[in-house]
C-alpha cells in the first residue's frame, strides 16, 4: 500500500517519531492484523520512505495505527517533525 503522511513527535517516556496511517488504508490493515498481528495489536511491516527499506511493526493507537521512523531513517532521508513523507508498506506474513 502506498500513502502519505505527516511525521509526528510523541515525547515518551521514550521520545519517538511516527507517520500515522491514513483511515483508508487502516481499514484494511484491521482486515490483515487478525492473521499477522503479534502481542498486543502490533502489525509488521516492510515499509520504504524515499531510498531507504526498512523494516518495523505498525502500533495501534485510537482505531488507527502508526509507522514508528528509526533515527537512521529520518537521517537517511533527512526528514523531521511535520514534513510529508510518501510510504510503500507492505504487510509481513
């Protein structure tokens, strides 16, 4: 799936950055998590942002869910807090 989205900033108790998933594409990411999620709720993921692949779980937060950015990754790509980013993901199973 493919989409765009505007990092965020969530302050912790550990500090991250997030692109959270639009509605849409949620919904059919809620279809997939019954066979794919593990723990609590999390999906994981193949995700590209720019050049760089990389790979994480989604979270789910208030209905929807969110694509935590790893430092190297904001680096690699040099995006920060409230930049539009376009994301490939696609769903680990």
């Amino acid at each position: 799936m493919r989409f765009s989205g505007e990092i965020t900033y969530w302050r912790g108790p550990a500090p991250y950055y997030f692109v959270p998933v639009p509605d849409p594409e949620c919904t059919a990411l809620r279809a997939a998590a019954a066979s794919v999620s593990y723990g609590w709720g999390v999906i994981p993921v193949q995700a590209r942002i720019g050049d760089t692949d990389f790979t994480t779980s989604l979270f789910p937060k208030d209905g929807g869910y969110l694509l935590p950015l790893k430092d190297a990754v904001r680096r690699a790509e040099d995006v920060d807090e409230g930049e539009t980013v376009a994301v490939e993901l696609t769903v680990d199973t």
